[in-house]
C-alpha cells in the first residue's frame, strides 16, 4: 500500500558569493596572495592597480530613461530579462571599484631575494659522484634516496625498491645489492639517512665514530644487544646484560643523546619556510595599532577598457543598435559579476578579519600590553558573542593565521584556551598552568623525578586544585615523558 506525504521544510542555502568569501575567509595571507594571481589570469575584467579620478566617467547620465527607448533582439529571452542599466548603477563607481589592500611594515624585508639553497636530496645526489657506483648500484641509489621520508627515513622495503627498478628499468636485482648501495649511502652526510628505524640510525652514527670514542663500544652493545630495555630506561637490566657499571652506561647514554634521532628532518626543501603573519599589534602610548597584512597582494579593480564595453551596450540597448553580440553580452555581464564579487569577498574577508582580531586583542589586552604569563582563558564562544557571529567564522578566521607582536610571532589558536580556577577564584589559561607544570619538571630532581600525582600535590600548594589525570593530559601535551623515562644514571 503506497501512502504519498507531502512535507515543508526549511534549508539554507549559500549562494555563490558565500561559498567564495567562506572559502577566502580561511585563507592565510600566501595563500590570498596566489588566489588573486589565479582570478587576475582567470577573469579579464579585474585588473591591478590604483585609480585616475581623472578618468572616471560619469555612470548616471540618462538613468530615468523610460523603457520604450530601449528595443530588446527577438527571441533573446536572457537579455529581456536582464538590466544592464540596473547592473552599472550598482557597482558604485564601477572604474574605482576595488578592494582594499593592507601592507605591513617589513614588506620591504620580504621582497628582498632570497638566498639558493640546497636541499637535502639534492646533497646526497651530489655526493653520490665520489661513490664510484656501477650503473646497476646508481639506479638503487636514485630510487633509495627518492624514496626518502621527511624525516630522512627510508621505509620502503628492498623488495619495492626491486619492483620498481625491474619494472621502469628492467633490470633484476637482488636484496642484497639494494642493502649494499644503501648502507654506503647511510654513510653521506647527513649521516644516518636513510635508516629504516631509529636503532639502525643511531648504529650507523655511532659505528661512524672514531673507536677511541668515550662510550662508544658500551653504546653500541647496549642499542645491539639491550634496545628494548635503552628505550624504556631499564638501567639496572642494562648493565646486568652487558656488564657494565654506572659509569659507563651514563658515557654510553650520553653520547647517543648527543647523536640526531633524524637526521636531514625539515631540510629536505631547498627553500626555507617563514611565517608571514595575517596581523599586526603594536602597543603606543596605552592604544593598540591594529593591522591586516595583504603581503603583496595586489589593489584590484574593474578595468576601465571593460566599462566602455559595458556602457556601450546600455547605449545601444537604448538606441536599438546591436554593437555585441549576445555571446558577448553574456561573456561581459558573467565576468563582470564575478570580478565584482570577488572583490566584494575580499573586502568582507577583510573587515572580518579586522573584528575579530579586534576583540582578542579587548580580551587579551593585557597580554598584548605584558606579554607571556598574562593569557587569560578564552574559547571560540566569547568571540563570537563580542562580535555576533558564528563559531564557525571565528574558527575560520582563526585557523592557520599568525599575529607579529611587540613580544613575538603567535598563532592565533594559541589566545584560545580554556580555564581553571585557582582557590582565590581567579580564573588563569590552562597554558599558565601547562607552563607552570614544564618548570616544576625543569626544576625536579632528575635522579628522582616527581610522579604525575606528586605533581598535581605541587600544583595544589600553589592554589590550584587540579586532578592527576589533567596533569598527565597536560604533560603530554607538553611532549614530556613519565617520570620513569625522565629518571637520569645514579653514579654508584
């Protein structure tokens, strides 16, 4: 039996402006900058470049012109239906219609070239020349250092590495050819590329050492023999396995410290990678000068060459002539509308922006005045209530931007936190409290490091009541080990 329903329902839907400053909205100042070089290419209505008031013309003559002066094509049904009078009125001064761009002050700084470097791969390619490689061991090198990780780790197994040079050279290899070129290239500097695990890594530089070295042998045997029990500092099954004292395992731990657990990690770009801040806070005599950095972006408006077009087919509209075609029409009202909302996205992306980083800098005043140590507790929520928007467009303005400070360079997000009460009732930042627990760690006895539970009974003699699985929540977020594995050699 088939019962037919009728429903109402309500949706929302973004038009197509929305999308377009939603998606603009989230994007940090680099990547403004390209999605303007990527509009100009695209759209040849917009143009760069600042106004001639002398130039502008005047877009408001006739516009009480009555409807039986103009005469439309037969059959042109879009072209009925649109005004293009309606379309030039509303871009205000269309010519000097543009959008507004911010530069900060060190622009200069970021035009200036920047220095060649070399890569990582790129090194290791130029080293492979003093190898002497037969032709079969240099197509094992190319694809072993292509198949590199960034932080210079190779874990593609032999057997794909064998694949891949039998199937683009043709060429049957064996493991042990692959392990051969690959322990000469483990060799190059950096050394320890290339490693398939860290305890290889940590072997190769240590194997690379001079054998006079103090703890060298000792740390070999204890990476070869004890790793399991180095990784979980078992010290008393470390020196029980390999018979050594005290002494010697401390030389022996404190030259793997020494040795780089990744070796080529964050270098395996030639070009080196800054952060360009979205804002700009400066604090002078007790007021905040808030800027928004465009970089390079360049001022955008509609070109003028364009505009004649346009207002000559509202003059033909007028008169009956027919100078363009309706393709052309067509082509010239779409780009026109679509250069016009681009900038109209960008402006809006703008003045959000601007609110936003308005009402941090009022809810964080005194870090911006201070500095460090006086972060106040904030969420997404208390923004957008300041401003009355969405979450969601806070989020998005949030995300991936930075601000330049009179006390450094920070993220946004790093304003956002929740809070903790202490037993006077005030309110600090959970990263107060996250920072006061990475001193009490600095400052604890390494041979005898504080537990979790020893730590939150510091916090509470400090006024904060906080519960021990927040502060091992918090530790790791620090990136700090438990205590066991913070635990230094007693020197018997």
């Amino acid at each position: 039996m088939l019962n037919l329903q009728q429903k109402q329902t309500l949706q929302q839907r973004l038009s197509p402006q929305q999308i377009q400053y939603i998606k603009l909205l989230q994007l940090p100042t680099l990547a403004l900058e390209q999605r303007i070089k990527t509009e100009l290419e695209i759209n040849p209505l917009l143009e760069e470049g600042e106004d001639d008031p002398d130039e502008l013309t005047d877009t408001t003559t006739d516009e009480t012109a009555s409807d039986e002066e103009s005469t439309e094509e037969p059959g042109d049904t879009e072209e009925q239906e649109y005004q293009w009078e309606e379309l030039l009125d509303n871009a205000e001064d269309l010519y000097g219609y543009k959008a507004r761009v911010d530069h900060s002050a060190d622009e200069d700084r970021r035009e200036l070239p920047m220095p060649a470097m070399e890569s990582v791969l790129e090194k290791l390619r130029n080293q492979l020349a003093f190898l002497n490689l037969a032709e079969e061991e240099q197509l094992i090198a190319d694809q072993i250092i292509g198949s590199i990780d960034e932080d210079g780790y190779l874990r593609r197994p032999p057997e794909s590495i064998i694949d891949d040079i039998a199937f683009n050279q043709g060429v049957l290899l064996a493991e042990e050819d692959v392990e051969r070129v690959l322990k000469r290239i483990q060799l190059l500097d950096p050394i320890g590329i290339a490693s398939r695990d860290l305890q290889e890594c940590l072997l190769v530089q240590l194997e690379s050492l001079e054998e006079e070295t103090l703890g060298r042998e000792a740390a070999i045997l204890m990476l070869q023999r004890a790793y399991k029990e180095f990784t979980m500092k078992h010290y008393e099954a470390i020196m029980r396995r390999l018979r050594i004292d005290s002494e010697e395992l401390k030389e022996a731990f404190d030259l793997v410290r020494r040795l780089d657990p990744k070796p080529g990690e964050g270098a395996f770009s030639a070009a080196q990678n800054y952060i360009t801040p979205d804002f700009s806070v400066q604090n002078e005599e007790e007021e905040f000068l808030i800027s928004l950095n465009s970089g390079n972006a360049p001022q955008l408006r509609v070109s003028k060459s364009y505009r004649q077009m346009l207002e000559r087919i509202v003059a033909d509209k007028r008169s009956g002539k027919g100078t363009y075609d309706s393709e052309t029409r067509h082509f010239l009202k779409t780009k026109f509308e679509s250069a016009r909302w681009f900038i109209n996205s960008i402006n809006q992306r703008r003045q959000t922006m601007m609110k936003v980083m308005q009402a941090i800098v009022h809810r964080q005043e005194e870090f911006f005045k201070l500095g460090e140590g006086h972060l106040k507790p904030m969420i997404l929520k208390d923004i957008a209530e300041m401003i009355r928007m969405d979450i969601s467009t806070i989020s998005r303005v949030v995300n991936g931007k930075y601000v330049q400070s009179d006390f450094g360079v920070y993220e946004l997000k790093y304003f956002f936190s929740e809070g903790l009460s202490t037993e006077s009732g005030e309110e600090v930042s959970n990263k107060e409290v996250k920072a006061i627990i990475d001193g009490i760690i600095a400052e604890e006895d390494k041979y005898k490091p504080l537990s979790d539970q020893r730590i939150a009974t510091v916090l509470s003699g400090r006024g904060f009541q906080i519960a021990r699985r927040t502060v091992t929540k918090y530790r790791e977020q620090l990136g700090i080990p438990v205590a066991r594995l913070r635990k230094e050699i007693v020197l018997s």
